[in-house]
DNA sequence: TTGTAAGCGTTATCAT
DNA sequence: ATGATAACGCTTACAA
C-alpha cells in the first residue's frame, strides 16, 4: 500500500522552473511584473506537473471566504427543493461562485451539524430550507458579524433573517375557495408532520379561512396527516371510507398530494375531486389530471439567492423577507362537482356509479 | 455600509482568556496535558466570543485533506440521484465525513469544473455520476497520487478508475424477454439522447438481443429518443399512432417512462404493454400499474462509497468495477397481452375497442 | 502545565 | 523583472 501522493505545490513547480515561488504565483494570476518569457516557461511547467492551487491555501491567505455558496435543504428526494436549487444555480452562476448542496433529511441536527461545517468552511453565503422543528439562534452571531444567511420556504426560528417564503396562506385560502366554488361543502385536509411545521400552519390556516368564509363549519374528522406517500394514500383511504366521507381533498404539500392521487387511483374513485399544494411531475397525467397549487420554486430559490448576493456585496440593511405568489393550476381534478349536485354534503352512496357514468375525461 | 466582521481566531481567545493560542488549541481539542481549570476558563470565552475553528487551516497545518466528500451528479431534479446520494450518505456517516453535492446540469463542461472545484477545496473522495460525452483523461493524474474517485452509474471515459453500474444489458433484455413472452412481438424502444450515451447504449443491447433471441426482426421504425419527459410523451403518440404500431414499449430510463404513461393516459390507450427501466414514484398509481426495472439506486451509492472508503484507507489496489442487477417489478403493465392474441403482431385497429371491453383493473 | 517556533500553501509587501 | 519574507489560522514538535 503505497502512501496517497500529495498534490504539487507552488514550491515544486518553483524548483522544477527554477524561479522562486512568487514568480510562479505571478504566472498564475497573470500579474503584470513578469517577462512574457518566465511565464511562458512557468506555466509549462505547471502543466507538466498537474499543477493546481490549493483554494484552501489561498482563502487563508485572501483572509476572504471561499467562493462556494451552501444551500442546505431537508430532502434530496423532493424535486420542491431540487427546483429551489436551479434557482439558487442561476443567479450564483456568472458570478463565479460554486453551489453546493446538503441534505438535512429533515432533522435539525443534522442540519446544524451541515450548516456548521459550511460557516467552518467559509462558505460565502449559507441558504436553508430548514427541517421542522429546529431553532436558529445560533447563528445569531454570524448574522451579526454580516455572514450572507437566507431562509428559504421556511421562516427562521429564534432567528431574524432574510427570507423567501410563498404566500402559503393565501394560496391555501384560494385552493380551498376553488372547491368550494365547485359547489363543495365537506373538504378533507391532508397535512404535513410536524403539525407546528410553518408551511402546513399557514396552509391550514388558509383551510380554515375559506372555510369560514364560504360559511362552511370546520369538522376536525375531515382532517388527515402523514409524513410519507403511503401515509398519504392510506389517511386517503381513510378519509373517504369514514362515515359522511369529504367530497373533496385539499392536499397540503406534494406528497401528500400524491399519496391522495396513489389512493384514489387504487381505489378506482374518480369522482372525489383533488386540489394539491406543490405542482409535481405527472400531475397532467392523471384520469383526471391534478389541480394544483404551484409555487414559484425556482423563483424561491432566485429571490433567495439574490438576497443573499446583495448582501455577500455589504448590504447590512435590516432583514428581509420577499413572498412570492402561487399560482392556481386548474387541471381537471379540482373542477370536479361533488356527486349529487352543489348542495348536497354526502357523495359516498352514490360516488361509484356516478363516476363511473360520467364520460371520462381524454 | 458596515464592512463585514471577521470571525474570531485562536489569537482572539488567547489574548481574552490571557493565555497563548496553543494552550486553547489544546482546550478545544481535548488534549491533555492542560489544567481543567484552565480549560473551563478558555472553554468560555470560546462560548463566550462565539469562537469555532477555521476547518481550511486547521487542514492546511495537518496536511490531510478536508473531510469532505464530494459527489457530482447531472441533474438534481431526478430522483434516481437523489437515491444515490441517500446510498452515499449512509455509508459515509459515522466516519466523520459530509457529503456535498453538485449538479453538472447533464453538461461535460460544468462537470469538469465542478469536480476540479471540489479537488481544489481538498474533497477526501470524489464520487461522479458522469454527464453524457465527457471524457476523463484530466484525472489521470489525481488517480496516480490516489485521489480516490469512483464513477458512478455510467463508467469513466478516457480513465481506469473505480466504478459501480447497474447490468443494464442484462436487464433491458429480461424487461424486453418479459414482453416477449407476454406474446408480443412488436416492441418500441424509447431511449435517451445522445445515443451514445453508455446506459442507453447496453440498454439498447439488451433490447436488441431479446429480440433476437425471441426470434424476432429489428425494426427501427419502432425505436424513438428523446430527453425530457415531454419529448417521451410526443415520440409515444407518434410511435402508437403510426402505421403497424407497437403492441408494447420497452422504456430505457424513467422520464421515457413516465413520457410513455403520460400520452398513454392522455390518449387513453390501456391497450399498450409497458416495461419501464428504473422504478418512479407515483408507478404503482397509474391504471394498469407500471412493470419497471428497478436499479438498486441506494446500493450503487453504497458500493461507490464503500470503494472510495477502502481508497481513503489507503488501498492502491488496481481499479474495480462494481455490477448490481436490477429487479424486475411486475405490476401489470408489462403483462398486458398483445390485443388480438399472442401471435398477432398489429393492435391498432382494433386496440381502442379491445381496451374498452376489456374490464378495467382496479 | 504551559509557551515558543516552525510550517502547511498561498498571496502581499518590499527589497533588489 | 524577480525574489526573500511575512502573514493568514491552525497544529505539531519541542522547550520551559
């Protein structure tokens, strides 16, 4: 087992070239002090050895911070957050800065632990979608000394920060609003865990409040949580196999929109209509295709990432926080009318047949 | 405009806590030869400045290599990294390592700037889901002083190195086998672009051989490409509406796949087989479920880690390749039978009215 | 138990 | 135009 070689330095590129450190430095930042000549030769030389700087060495020396934006987030596997960081790319890219990305798995700790090793690292800018349930206060003191941190989808607890969040209320308020104006009166809620999770609270608020408003009395029996697909699809099951079962489901996140579409799908229930938070692939594929909700992901990810640019620029203004829209997507799902017209409540007796009497959509 | 803040240094808590630097190197590293009463003091003002090591110089002065590994991959809006990764992680926690991630958009140049960043920063290991048409040879001489870098799902190019891929030749021809002895013997390859690409490539092989050895002729009017699912769902319709149609589609990846089931749907054609390579979410929602060929997506970023692992601990041995199968998931869309029976060869006449009489699955 | 000096690989300063 | 030297923040070796 031969021991790992170690990377050329400047001092072996200098003694190959015979010329003194400093001059190979100057060859690689193209400084102006040298003779076309030397350069020419030093940099031959860094060729042939495979020369490369040692960004690490550098940073130190710059006394700056390294140029890699971190953007830690809960879950690999959710396209929500891959599309937040496409976002992020594109505004960091073209100004010569590097993304790099980490999963939390949607534990406080491990995300603490990530974005620690990022500070430790000097990364130049940290963005969080943080995991449920954490506290930020931590950071209170890199905030201060004006290190570039920006909460995304999530407000900071404990914390005050900049922030990208959407209009999570007032889109939940509009979905619902939307089934009811379909003539819907029992609409389930298919939630997030933690309950106390900021995305889900507002979402329910916003439940509620159209519920309200369309003079609709709040049953908690219509209300459903899950963390999983599976779980989703089984509180689904649930759901519309209870006594006075919902005419319509408010899905509030991405998998729990699936979940219900896996549900209602297996079930062959096609008359029970669907409103989903989160826009997700295959959503037009479906008999019928999915409402949604669609946040503006990438756009989270660009206030997000320009937020934190302004401030990698000196920017110490007080925080900020931009909320973006979402945007209504009728799809099919979401126009479906309750079973046995605008007024009636209860759809289980007759769900089946009608479903399966109405032309199918194409 | 406040200048931004440096963060403390060793230097600083020395001189608050009234001792040299080393003494509180030697608190924070729990070393022993120091007082417990100095270190509570020392300990404090840590606490207290809200002091935490610079991870670049600590590393620099060790020499070793930042505890970082890094993994490229081309796209982090599809799953079937995020699962790799997932795999990654496992493995290379509990031994002290982060894992960080960076997308090379499916783009050779990116790729190569991504990987040299993550050299540049010292990475411990390097794990690469290489971008289509990229070529390797840059590497060779980090491979030499035993960089450990480990390809992942598709080989090198123009590199010997460690490497974990799924046998997609084997697999494609058990999925087209399945087909075929299913009674068909009219099957579409939808595949990625650019041809070239490896997976597409054995996938090809495998659907080339099946065919062959079912004893059935090449058409290449029933073989269309594509990339983003879109682009699937277009060349499916084209495929299934085209004189002589297939009576089944082999799918080489999972947005080929979901392209096939989205213009299936919406075309309401329930008369086409389909096989799948790679599982997805939301497969097992769709009416029939969809047949897929699962890779072992975690396991390939377990392998790859566990190589990269056994590099860092020294090992110079020469490079391997690890091969997993993939597993075949019957859920009912690749058992459909060919319309008119197992031995015709044309559905579309009567495709949509056999669909119709047919009972539909619940 | 504690402190001093050297060094990691760079870049900046100042000679030459 | 080029080079010696200090400095960045830390750890290792050695001295006190």
């Amino acid at each position: 087992m031969r021991p790992r070689a170690s990377r050329p330095t400047l001092k072996d590129v200098a003694r190959e070239a015979g010329v003194s450190i400093k001059t190979v430095s100057r060859a690689l930042n193209n400084e102006p002090r040298i003779s076309p000549e030397t350069r020419r030769r030093v940099l031959q030389v860094v060729e042939h050895l495979g020369f490369r700087p040692n960004i690490l060495a550098r940073n130190m020396r710059a006394g700056g911070r390294d140029r890699a934006v971190a953007l830690v987030i809960p879950d690999l596997a959710n396209p929500f957050f891959a599309s937040v960081a496409a976002g992020v790319e594109s505004v960091i890219r073209g100004h010569d800065l590097t993304l790099v990305v980490g999963s939390s798995d949607e534990r406080p700790d491990r995300e603490r632990l990530l974005v620690t090793a990022f500070l430790d690292r000097q990364a130049a800018a940290i963005l969080i979608v943080p995991a449920a349930a954490g506290d930020h206060a931590y950071l209170r003191a890199e905030r201060r000394r004006g290190m570039p941190i920006v909460f995304i989808d999530r407000p900071p607890v404990r914390l005050t920060a900049d922030c990208a969040v959407t209009e999570n209320f007032a889109a939940a308020r509009e979905g619902v609003a939307h089934l009811i104006a379909h003539g819907h009166r029992r609409i389930g809620f298919l939630g997030d865990l933690p309950i106390g999770l900021y995305t889900r609270r507002e979402r329910f608020r916003g439940y509620r409040r159209a519920l309200a408003e369309g003079g609709i009395r709040f049953d908690p029996r219509l209300v459903a949580h899950g963390h999983r697909r599976q779980d989703f699809a089984a509180a689904t099951v649930a759901l519309v196999t209870a006594d006075r079962p919902p005419t319509a489901i408010f899905a509030a996140n991405n998998f729990a929109c699936m979940g219900a579409v896996t549900a209602l799908a297996r079930t062959g229930r096609r008359d029970i209509a669907l409103v989903g938070f989160d826009d997700f692939d295959l959503a037009d594929a479906f008999d019928p295709p999915i409402t949604v909700l669609a946040q503006d992901t990438m756009r989270l990810g660009v206030a997000a990432a320009e937020m934190a640019l302004s401030r990698l620029a000196g920017d110490r203004g007080r925080a900020r926080t931009v909320r973006l829209p979402a945007r209504l997507i009728p799809r099919g799902s979401g126009e479906l009318p309750p079973p046995a017209g605008p007024d009636a409540a209860d759809g289980r007796a007759t769900g089946g047949q009608f479903a399966s009497a109405r032309p199918r959509r194409q």
